[in-house]
C-alpha cells in the first residue's frame, strides 16, 4: 500500500479516535445516567481503533537487516 494512502487511513482513524474519546468523557461526566455496558463497548472500540493506527504506522516504517 503506498504511504500517501495509509496517511490518510491513519488520519481518519485518528480523528475516529479522538472523537470516541470525547463521548468517552461525556458518558463518564454523566455518571448518573451512565450505561456501564455502553461505556465498555465505546472504550473497547477505542482501543481497537488505537491498535489499528499503531499497525498502519508500523507498516510505514521499513523493516532493518541485521
């Protein structure tokens, strides 16, 4: 895959990212009308999101020879 294309995958889902961080925190700032299993589900999200971004980044550093 070029790296034009996987910067851009990787901008998308950073803005993805940032954007369950923020109903993240809305859903912690309600705490009284907080769904544990929502919260759960948007963190695990999260959390996939992050593991994707960090795997496209990787790709887009060159492997070394020993």
């Amino acid at each position: 895959m070029e790296a034009g294309v996987i910067q851009t995958q990787i901008s998308r889902l950073q803005s993805k990212h940032r954007q369950l961080d923020q109903k993240i925190e809305d859903h912690e700032q309600r705490s009284l009308t907080n769904n544990p299993i929502e919260l759960q589900r948007l963190k695990k999200l999260k959390l996939s999101l992050k593991d994707q971004i960090t795997q496209l980044q990787s790709s887009l550093v060159p492997d070394i020879s020993a």
